[in-house]
C-alpha cells in the first residue's frame, strides 16, 4: 500500500463524524484538537460526547445517518458498530470526492490516522496503514519516552532563528548550509546566546558563494548505523554528493532532496566515470559554492584513491575536508568475533589490497606467521594469493576466513585455511579476506601452539 504522509490544517474546516461511542470520542478528541468544525450524526451518543455538544464544542444530530449528510463537508470518519453504515459512509463519501476513513475497516478508508508524539509545533505521525494501531500506539510510547520534554521550545527558538537568517541573508548555498548548521546547536533566550549571535554574522567567505568545500567522508562498511555523527550530518547537508558504487542505497538515501547525486564509483573494474572526471566534478561543485561530499565505502584512506583526490583540490586551491570512517576490516573483525590482534597470536595486522596500480612493483615481505593479514577486495580468484603465500613459507593450516559485505543485512562469511583457499567460493563485493591465528582459533581447533611469540604488553 502506498501512502503519502501529510499534516493537514482542519482549522474551521467541516467534519462529519458518524458514530458517537467511545472509539467516535477518540475520533471527535482529535478532530477537535486541530481546530475542525465538527458534527456528529448518530442516534445515541455516550455522556462524553453529549457534553461536548452542549458545551457548543460540537455539533451533534440525533439520528441515523444520511448520504445528504456528507454534503459541503471535506472529510469523513465512519465510528459505527455496524459495517453496513461504514461502507455507506465510505461509498457515498468517494462518490463526493469527500476524503473517508472508516475505522478498523481498511477497505472503506480514503486514509488513516497516526500515532501522533507532540512536542509543541513538532508533529511525528506513525502509520502501519492499518494493519497494526497497537504496533503503532506502542512506537508511539517508545518516542514519547525518547523525545526531551523541551523539544517544543526549542524548536519554536528554531523557528525564530531562521525567520531571522532567511531575512538576514539573501538565499544562497551559504544561507541553506548555515541553516542547517543552527539546527544541530541548542538556543538559548539571552540575546548573547552563540546561535543567535551566529545566525546574524556575515557569512564567512568559506561558505560565500563563490568558495564551496569538498569533504571526503567515510561512509563506513554499509550499516547506516555504523557512520559517525558527523558523516551523517555531512551526508544530510551537502549540495553535492558523489558516492562510490559500493555505498549502499540506505546510505545514499540519507542525502536531502535536492541533492545533486551522482555515482562515481566502478564495479568488477569497468569504470562509469573517470577518476579525472571525479577530480573536475569535486572542483566544479566547490567552485560553484556547493558543499560537496565525496561519499567514499569504508574509510577514505584506506585503498580509496583519496591522495590523487586531495592532491587535485589543492593544486585546484579549493578547501578540503577528511572525515573518516570505519574501515570495512574492522566490520569484517566484527563479523568473524575475532580481534585482528591477539598477545599470544598476532603482534601485527598488515593491510593490503587484491588490485594496485600495475606499474609499481610488490616487494616480497618476510612471512611473517605472527600478523593477521586483511586483504581488501581479494578478487574472484583466490588461487594466485594462497599460491603467493604458500610460496612465502606460510603454512597451509593457517586460518582464513572471507566475508562479503560485511555489516550488511546479506553479510556472508566463509572459513578456511591457507591450503583450500583457492578452492573458497569468490566472496561478493565489498569482500574481505582475513587470514592469522589470531582470528581462526575459534574456527580452527587444530591450529599450532604459539606459547614462544612474544608481544608487548
């Protein structure tokens, strides 16, 4: 079912009710308390209801319902105990263009009503298109117990705030960043208050028009829940943002509408956009005094390209920004429930990649059985690498264990040795090979004593 969230204005609108009982109270309690002008139909109405008729809250007319009823009315709520009367409700609502909700009755509902958690002007409606109201009613209870109590005052001094910015300065990239800015800071009601005082300064050349700023932001290994504060807030306030091929939807999607959002990025080695062409849209969106985030998987300095990008901007002269992120190895650490390090097992982690640039070389390392290996995007065939450290003096029962997106819903992890390594299954991009003692002694029960290594403490 697809449903569009809206807030509606009912204030001195006509509503009609029909049904007067407890669940019409709800209902009339509502509708009321957005200011509507109601009347209620129904042949008998409880205490409740009556009260608020001769109070003059509400109108209220004895008798069963009529379809001249919905006439010159915009909206409908059927509260009835019969389900001939909601249907008829319904059926001569649609036939008037009149929005109907019949309760407890998906089929007979133009929409439904919410869960509402109020704090002063702040409005969060929870829906399940009426397939749970408890479910609802109980995330409902879980925010209202989240949400401070002052949030409604604040939220007005917000509200104070940007009237006096969106007068202050005239609409930029510099106002719309700053905005979003001031909604991350408290407010106080003192005239020297650093918001207040913030909102009305000059706008500092480095966020003018004419000098955006590229930030390169780790978006961690694919859990929305693993990016740092200060990412997502990047992520949410950009003008531009360019992402990686690996970064996954639920992350780009943060991003506000109005975003422009490109995919840069390459997959299984077949390049879209150029990493020339990623250096000029970087250098092209600061100097149209956009705040651009380069959105790169897992850490940006770490086998993400980010020296060439940093080395681009500043012969560019644009200003640049690094926000890490945590590495797809530690994810990947994570999924395994094994520490990288370990003071009987492994002194040393060495990170490295399955693809590097052709024209250099590798140097041919000592083997060093003590140090748990991590191998960023290992490649579909894992034969070449367990021949390489075959061949280096490793030894075949050393543990491997190999994860495809990591932190991820589908996240897969395949445990091996050195010696049947060639034989694993490639893993899916973003994938990781982790390979040491330390990380398959619990999946390895035969793997050898290492009483004589010796770690600092």
């Amino acid at each position: 079912m697809n449903l569009l969230p809206i807030f509606v204005k009912l204030e001195g609108r006509r509503c009609l009710l029909v049904g007067a009982g407890h669940v019409a109270l709800d209902k009339a309690a509502s509708l009321l308390g957005a200011g509507a002008q109601l009347r209620v139909v129904a042949p008998r109405a409880i205490p409740a209801i009556q009260e608020l008729a001769e109070s003059g809250q509400l109108e209220w007319i004895q008798r069963e319902f009529a379809p001249a009823d919905l006439d010159g009315y915009q909206l409908a709520i059927a509260a009835t105990d019969s389900p001939e009367v909601n249907a008829a409700v319904h059926r001569e609502a649609a036939a008037r263009d009149v929005l109907s909700n019949s309760v407890d009755d998906i089929p007979n509902c133009d929409f439904f009503f919410g869960s509402v958690v109020k704090r002063g002007s702040l409005h969060v409606a929870i829906s399940t298109g009426g397939e749970s109201p408890t479910f609802a009613q109980r995330l409902r209870r879980e925010m209202d117990e989240a949400l401070p109590a002052e949030l409604g005052t604040w939220l007005e001094q917000q509200g104070e705030l940007r009237r006096q910015v969106l007068a202050a300065h005239p609409r930029s990239e510099a106002r719309r960043a700053l905005l979003h800015r001031l909604a991350q800071l408290p407010v106080c009601a003192s005239s020297d208050c650093p918001a207040r005082r913030r909102a009305l300064e000059p706008l500092d050349r480095s966020e003018s028009e004419d000098q955006g700023k590229v930030y390169l932001v780790g978006a961690g290994p694919g859990d929305p829940d693993l990016l740092t504060v200060k990412a997502l807030r990047l992520i949410q306030t950009a003008g531009v943002l360019l992402h990686d091929d690996l970064v996954p939807e639920t992350i780009v999607r943060l991003a506000a509408p109005g975003t422009e959002v490109e995919n840069v990025g390459k997959r299984c080695g077949a390049k879209t956009v150029t990493q020339e062409q990623i250096h000029e849209r970087m250098i092209d969106g600061a100097r149209r005094g956009r705040m651009v985030v380069r959105l790169k998987s897992g850490d940006p300095l770490i086998f993400g390209r980010a020296s060439e990008e940093i080395t681009a901007l500043t012969e560019a002269g644009v200003p640049w920004e690094i926000v890490p992120g945590i590495t797809a190895a530690f994810a990947a650490s994570a999924a395994v429930g094994r520490s990288l390090t370990d003071r009987n097992s492994a002194c040393r982690v060495i990170f490295s990649t399955g693809h590097h640039a052709p024209a250099r070389k590798r140097p041919k390392g000592p083997a060093w059985d003590e140090a748990t290996r991590v191998v960023y995007m290992p490649g579909r065939d894992l034969r070449p690498l367990a021949a390489e450290w075959l061949e280096e003096g490793l030894p075949p029962e050393l543990p491997c264990a190999v994860i495809s997106r990591a932190s991820q819903p589908d996240e897969r992890v395949l445990y091996t040795t050195l010696g049947g390594l060639g034989r694993t299954e490639a893993p899916l991009a973003p994938g990781i090979l982790i390979a040491g003692w330390a990380v398959g002694e619990r999946n390895v029960p035969d793997a050898p004593a290492t009483d004589n290594l010796t770690c600092p403490d």
